[in-house]
C-alpha cells in the first residue's frame, strides 16, 4: 500500500534540503507517492495566508508531511502544521557522531516536548505597558506524552526517564505536569528523575553523556534541544518528529538560515534524518535503518558542508548519501 506523503519546503534553506531529503526516500524504494505544496512568507506575500487551507488540508489527509522551514511567519505556518496532523509530542533526539567536531563526543538523548500546549497557545495581550501570557497544562496532554515516553523508554530498553520543570516557581502548571508524569511512569513501572530544568541546562553543558530520553513541557523542549544542537556540531544535524495517533509531521529542527539560503551550501542531514524518522512512522524500519547508517558513514568520510567544516554543497552531500543507499 503506497503512503502519501506532503512535501512542504517552505521558506529559506528549507527549499534546499526538502528537496534532498525527497531525493534520498525516493532513492530508498519504499513505497511513497509525493505531493508537493507551499506555505511560508513568500505564499504570505503572494496571497496573504502564509498557510493556504489548501496546504493545511495537504497535511490532515496526508500519511506524513515532510516541512523544511518558515522565516517570519513560521509560527502560523508549523504550530497549524503541528495541529493539522494532531501530533502531541515532537521528537527531538540529539546525537555526536564520529567524525564530527563536538563539543561533547559522546551525546545521545532523546527529547520528547508536549506539543499543543503550555505557552504555546496563543493566548497573549499587550495593552498599556503590560503583557500577559496563559500558559495552559492540562493533565490530559501531560498524560498522553508521559504514556508515549513510557512506551519509548520500553521500548527501547532505557532505565527511565529525566523529566525537566520549573514546579518549584511554576507551582500549578508544571506541578501538574511532573506530578501527572510521575504517576504515569509510577503506573509504567519506569524510573523518573526530575530536574529542575536551569539547573538541566548546567548539567547538560557538563555531563550530556548521563542523559537518555528527557520529557519537557513545550518551550523548555524547544529551548533545550537547541542547548543540545550546540553539544553536538550545530542545527545542521538534528531532526524532529511530531507525532499523531495516525500522522505525522517531520522536519529539521533548524530555521530558514537566511545567511546561507540560496546559496547551495545548506547541511540536508537534518532533513533527511527527519525522513528517516518519518519511514520509520510509516512502517518502513529497514529503509529507516539504511538511511540514517547511510548518512553516518557520509558524516564520517564526508564530504560535508560549511557548517561541519567541509567545503561540499547540498547536492554533493545529498549525492553522497544517495550513493551509500
Ligand atoms: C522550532 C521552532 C518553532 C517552535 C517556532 C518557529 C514556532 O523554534 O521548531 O523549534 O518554537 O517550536
Ligand atoms: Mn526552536
């Protein structure tokens, strides 16, 4: 049965790594038919939406959507995306790899950040020398990501799980947050270490290597995978995966990157290790496999772009990525 799956480069870099990524599944064979739309600044300008409902629509019927990255408007363009495919949780591993300069060699954790909530629900006033924001918990979201990180750490034979917060000043919202995983992973049989997630951001620098898979509340996700990227060689090379019951909505972690957009020299690695979580969604663990072995030993022998310290284009990594498969 073929998959459908929404390609949507966006903005900036987006439109050169989307398309490598779209190169490298086409080259493993799995069974996919690709549908191609637009979203981002540049459709904003054109016809005034930034997300046309025509490309929001793409992503709910979809099986999986494929998103690079939107400059100014991205927030209306990848939050929708995020709710278009009823995703609660984004997937954000962060790893060294050999023959990478890192600022620590031996990082490997996973981050799994709640998805639809948080400060993240748009709920923010301005008026007369005062801004307000909601941040909104609930225990039902709080719920649903723990039981996916238990089901992960299982999974995937870990000892348990760090959960990051800030209760001690956040008392009702991240109270209600660690308190609902705690329960969750007391029920699971799985081991919880809370941290207060400043005091994670030290520790992280420090010592990366102690950390497996780490539960966030939403932007504590979104600021702590960045801190992650820095450890391990930069944006270029981490990937996300947000993810639904039934789809799936995978993209870099990095933005547009208008220094370097248009000039052929943006790092594919983190879109196509974005589609190697997106086969692996879809069913296609093997191809999933071959893609991301594929992309470490390009890592590891290059040629890689200006980011890592090499002197190759998009295409030349792409092309080399595609010759391992
Ligand atoms: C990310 C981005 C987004 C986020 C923005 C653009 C809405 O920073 O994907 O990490 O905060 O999630
Ligand atoms: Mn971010």
């Amino acid at each position: 049965m073929t998959h459908e799956v929404a390609v949507i480069p966006g903005d900036g870099i987006g439109r050169g790594v989307v398309p490598s990524a779209v190169d490298v599944l086409e080259a493993t064979e799995a069974d996919l038919t690709f549908v191609h739309d637009e979203a981002g600044d540049a459709v904003a300008t054109e016809c005034g939406d930034p997300l046309p409902a025509e490309t929001a629509d793409l992503a709910r019927r979809a099986d999986a959507t494929l998103f690079g990255a939107a400059g100014e408007t991205a927030a209306e363009v990848v939050l929708p995306l995020r709710s278009a495919v009823d995703s609660f949780v984004n997937v954000r591993p962060a790893r060294a790899y050999p023959g990478v300069d890192a600022l620590h060699p031996d990082v490997d954790v996973v981050f799994l950040r709640e998805n639809t909530e948080g400060v993240y629900v748009g709920d923010e006033t301005r008026e007369d020398g005062r801004a307000t924001l909601t941040r909104v918990v609930t225990a039902d979201a709080s719920r649903k990501l723990a039981e996916f990180a238990c089901e992960f750490v299982a999974e995937r034979g870990f000892d348990g799980l760090t959960v990051a917060h800030k209760a001690n000043v956040m008392q009702e919202t991240d109270g209600l947050f660690l308190e609902t995983v705690e329960a969750v992973a007391d029920e699971r049989g799985v081991a919880v270490d809370p941290v207060l997630m400043d005091a994670l951001a030290t520790h992280l620098c420090l010592h990366p290597e102690e950390y497996d898979v780490i539960v966030t509340p939403n932007l504590a996700g979104d600021v702590l995978s960045d801190l992650a990227a820095g450890l391990v060689g930069g944006l270029g090379l981490l990937p996300s995966a947000n993810l639904g019951d039934e789809r799936g909505l995978f993209e870099p972690v990095h933005g547009t990157a208008p220094d370097i957009a248009g000039e052929g020299v943006a790092n594919p690695v983190a879109a196509v290790l974005s589609a190697a979580m997106m086969l692996e969604f879809l069913g296609y663990d093997e191809e999933g496999e071959r893609v991301r072995t594929a992309v470490e030993d390009v890592l590891a022998d290059g040629p890689r772009t200006p980011d890592l310290g090499g002197e190759a284009g998009t295409d030349e990594v792409t092309g080399a990525i595609v010759e391992r498969l």
